[in-house]
C-alpha cells in the first residue's frame, strides 16, 4: 500500500514537472541577493541546492529544471537564464 502511495506521488509529480517546467531555463543563484535561508533547500525535489558558505549553490547535473527554488525565494536570488 506505500509503495502504491510512492508511485502515485512520483508520477504525479513527474507530470507536474513535464506541464510546468520552462524547458532550457536553468536556475542559477546571484550570489549577492543570497541570504541563505535555505527555503530553496527545502523545496528542492532532487537534492540540487546546498547551502555553502552561507550561500546557496545548484548542481546543475541533479537540477532537473522545475523552478520550485525561483518561486519560493523570497529575496529573488534564485533566477533563470532567460
């Protein structure tokens, strides 16, 4: 029953993901608006985002592009390309 649980959540996030996420838009953090709240850290599906030196930091090769971060920092360090 979990495990259903699990699944169901996973494809729906998957498909959350596909509708919403802005395709060749990688977020990227402007280091001086960064306060290192580390709100991004918690809505981070993929574990891309860690906080180093009192920053945030976001391994492009985990980032799978959902945008979660750009919408949740409050101080708008987190910011897309386009």
């Amino acid at each position: 029953m979990k495990t259903k649980h699990i699944l169901l959540i996973l494809a729906l996030l998957s498909l959350f993901i596909l509708v919403f996420a802005r395709v060749g838009e990688k977020p990227w953090v402007e280091r001086n608006e960064c306060v290192g709240c580390g709100d991004c850290v918690k809505v981070c599906p993929t574990n891309a985002i860690t906080i180093q030196n009192g920053r945030a930091t976001i391994d492009p090769e985990l980032c799978i592009d959902c945008m979660f971060c750009v919408q949740t920092c409050t101080y708008r360090a987190i910011r897309t390309a386009k």
